[in-house]
C-alpha cells in the first residue's frame, strides 16, 4: 500500500529486502553494426529476468565501440537511465553482460537503485530449479565463485579489525596484534565452502561413472540430447521414450541429467539423456561446476543438437551450443541437428534454416511431425558393435540370444535342427560366450 511500504530506500541494504517479484529495466551496450544481435540478447534477458521472477518495465540499448570502464555505459547515459528508473518505478538494473565489481558499485552510485548483471540472473534460475543435491552443490559453488571478487561492504562493519588489547576484548597478552578485517574472514569463510563443494562433487563422481561403465561394458550406445534453453529438448525426449520429464515454457526448466531406456527397431537397448541447456554468455563459473553433468555430452556416441526454429536468431543458438560442446571435448562427435517447434515454422523460414543446416531433420514436440525420421535417423547413427559372429547357438541357450537381441546388431537369424544360427555384430564380452557355438 502507499506509504506504509517496508522496502529500504537506502541502496547499501537494499541487498536484504524480503524476496518479491522486482520490477526491472534493461541495459546493454553494442558496437556500431551489430544493432539486431544486440536486441534478440536484450529479448533473451528479459526472458531470463522473467524467468527469475521479475517484472521488465523498459530497457536501454547504447551504441559506443567498447563499454565505459566506469560506469559500462559512460556518466551521461547513466544519469538518463537514473531518471527513466525514477520514472517508471523500477527497483533494479539489469546489464547485458557480466560487470565488474568497480562498474557495478558507480553504476549503483548513480543510478540509486540495486544493480545487478546477467551472470547474477542465470545464477539466480539455477539456484531456483536445481532439485538434486549434485545440481544444488553446482550451482552454490557457481555461485560462490561469482561472489568471492565481488564481496563488499558499507561504512566500518567489513573493515573493523580483531586482534589487539581492545579488539581481543581485554584477553592480554597472546592476542594482540593487527588481526584481519571482517571481509578477509568472511573470504576465508566462502574459501573453504568452495573446497567442500568441490570434495562433494567429486564424491558424486563414481557412482556416475559406475553406472557409464556399466552401459559400457554392455556396449550400450548413448545419445546425448543437446541445445539451447528452452529449444524443447525435454519435450523432445518425452515423445521418444514417454519419459515424463518436467516440460515447461521457460529458460532452465531442466537442470539435471536425465537418463531414459529406449530401444530401436531392430531389438536394440540406447539411452537417451536430456541434459541442462546453454545460453548465450553463459557464466564459466557454471561451465566449470556442471563439467561433471556435461560429460554425458562429452561421452555420449551420438548427439542430438536440438534448435528452437522459431527462434529469432538460430544461428546464433548453433555457434552457442557448439561452442559449449567444444569445451566438454565433444566437437568430434556425430552429431544430428534437429529444428524443433516445426509447427511454428513457416514454408521461407524452413528455406533459410535449410540454408543453416542442409542435414537437418524439422520436428515438432507437440504434433509429432518428424519424430518417425528423426527416430529412424538416430538408430543409424548408432555405432555398431565391434565384434562380427556367425554361430549357432543351441536351444537351451536361449539367454545368449536374448541378449544378442538386445545388444547387438542382428544381421539375420535362421532356425536350424541343432539351434538358432546368429549372424550378428556384438560386444566383445558376447562374442568370448558365443566362442563355443561359432561356425
């Protein structure tokens, strides 16, 4: 209600205001030439800032060749965007790339309003949707690496100093001494919960790596499902395998890594995963912290690159997407492009993702359009296994040919009067227990 609001004006506490939704504006700063790319990145931070729970009331675009040093957008920009939050209400500022702690803290000067940038919203939303407490210790330690060159504090309460005759409050002697300020404390403190979420991370390490060895030795061939955020991929994964993955219309739905059994035509056993989605400028802090689920990316035989095609600027999306995937080591591997959202996307917009990408497969999560081919193009794309056999396996070993079935790649069987005779491509740990039966 007016005047009886509980919100601090002064903007050294406006850190610890009750969580509500914020009322927001938008800033960026873009080279001569290069004006759209800077509106679809302004669009997608607008996106994000929803996403994150608050409410976009205007943004402001500056064309200069680099960002001000300062004050990112110079003083005279600052002093403009100072009275369009006054007059639209805003409580905060949100900067299109990632501030130094020196710009953010003149910005704030000016402005008088809480300033914060994009790595802090992409932080926020992953703190929000992380579920498992793999994702959670990430996404805290992400954040930490963010805060620790960003710690700060007002007036004496981070530079006070223990130690000495008053300060050790009368303990004598064996306490005097210079001491250390409250922040350096406060940046020990967030050091050693850095390196106990680093050691809990690790600690998640084998179990995962049990259950990739184990698909391994079973030669269990994996797809990785790819892309940008909210392109579809979990909407995608649902309608190959009923999954029944949480599909939602915003930025960072997904987090964790999903794995589902699926089977191809042939009898077959793949896995499917659905992994977390990329963005532009996505922080490294978070690269960093989620290497360990992006290495189902990085280890997976097959990668289905999912793109949002009714997406202003797909091309953008690609590059993004894939240079993510060259940071996890997975350059190399085959990759399936796929047009998502087909339903959205007219007959010229088709034309020029063609022009994009001559390979690429349209589907649409939603009516089921090209899920068949995508599905028919997967299974070829599976590797085959490496050893080739013929053998004829006799009837009360029917467990050999149920697994011959569901990991390997039959190339025909026939029913004889001494068993059934297997021409197929298998594991070597199949083909040493179909030894005996060979022909």
């Amino acid at each position: 209600m007016p005047g009886l609001s509980t919100e601090l004006e002064d903007v050294t506490e406006v850190e610890y205001r009750q969580l509500r939704l914020e009322n927001v504006v938008l800033v960026g700063v873009y080279p001569q030439g290069s004006h759209e790319d800077a509106e679809n990145s302004l669009r997608e931070l607008a996106a994000l800032a929803e996403t994150a729970g608050a409410v976009v009331l205007d943004g402001v675009l500056q064309r200069r060749p680099h960002p001000d040093p300062a004050t990112y957008i110079g003083r005279g920009k600052a002093a403009e965007l100072r009275d369009l939050v006054a007059a639209v209400g805003a409580d905060t500022v949100i900067a299109d790339t990632e501030l130094a702690p020196s710009q953010r803290r003149a910005l704030e000067d000016v402005v008088k309003v809480k300033v914060i940038d994009r790595t802090t919203v992409i932080l926020d939303i992953f703190s929000q949707h992380a579920k498992s407490r793999e994702g959670k210790a990430q996404v805290e330690l992400a954040q930490l690496e963010y805060l620790l060159p960003r710690l700060r504090g007002w007036g004496d309460s981070m530079s006070r100093q223990a130690g000495g005759q008053v300060g050790a409050g009368g303990a004598g002697m064996g306490s005097r001494g210079p001491g250390e300020t409250k922040i350096e404390l406060d940046r020990r403190r967030i050091r050693t919960k850095m390196a106990l979420l680093r050691r809990q991370i690790r600690e998640f390490a084998p179990a995962r790596e049990a259950k990739r060895a184990e698909r391994k030795r079973n030669t269990i061939p994996s797809v990785a499902i790819a892309g940008y955020t909210n392109a579809g991929k979990s909407s995608l994964l649902n309608r190959l395998t009923s999954a029944g993955v949480l599909v939602e219309n915003a930025l960072f739905a997904t987090l964790d890594a999903t794995v589902r059994r699926a089977e191809a035509a042939d009898g077959r056993v793949f896995t499917l995963t659905d992994t977390v989605g990329f963005v532009r400028n996505l922080p490294h802090q978070l690269v960093e912290a989620f290497r360990s689920t992006l290495e189902e990316v990085g280890d997976a035989d097959v990668i289905v690159h999912v793109v949002d095609g009714s997406h202003p600027d797909p091309a953008a999306q690609l590059a993004t997407v894939r240079d993510v995937m060259g940071d996890v080591g997975a350059r190399s591997t085959n990759e399936i492009v796929v047009f998502n959202k087909a339903d959205l996307v007219g007959d010229d917009t088709r034309l020029i993702l063609r022009g994009l990408e001559p390979k690429a497969h349209f589907v649409s999560s939603r009516t089921g359009e090209g899920i068949a081919e995508l599905r028919a193009a997967v299974e070829a794309a599976l590797p085959l296994p490496a050893v080739e056999v013929h053998a004829l396996v006799p009837y009360d070993r029917g467990d050999l040919v149920n697994a011959v079935h569901e990991s390997g790649h039959i190339i025909s069987t026939t029913h004889e009067a001494g068993g059934t005779l297997v021409h197929a491509h298998v594991s070597e740990r199949l083909a040493a227990d179909l030894a005996d039966y060979a022909v």
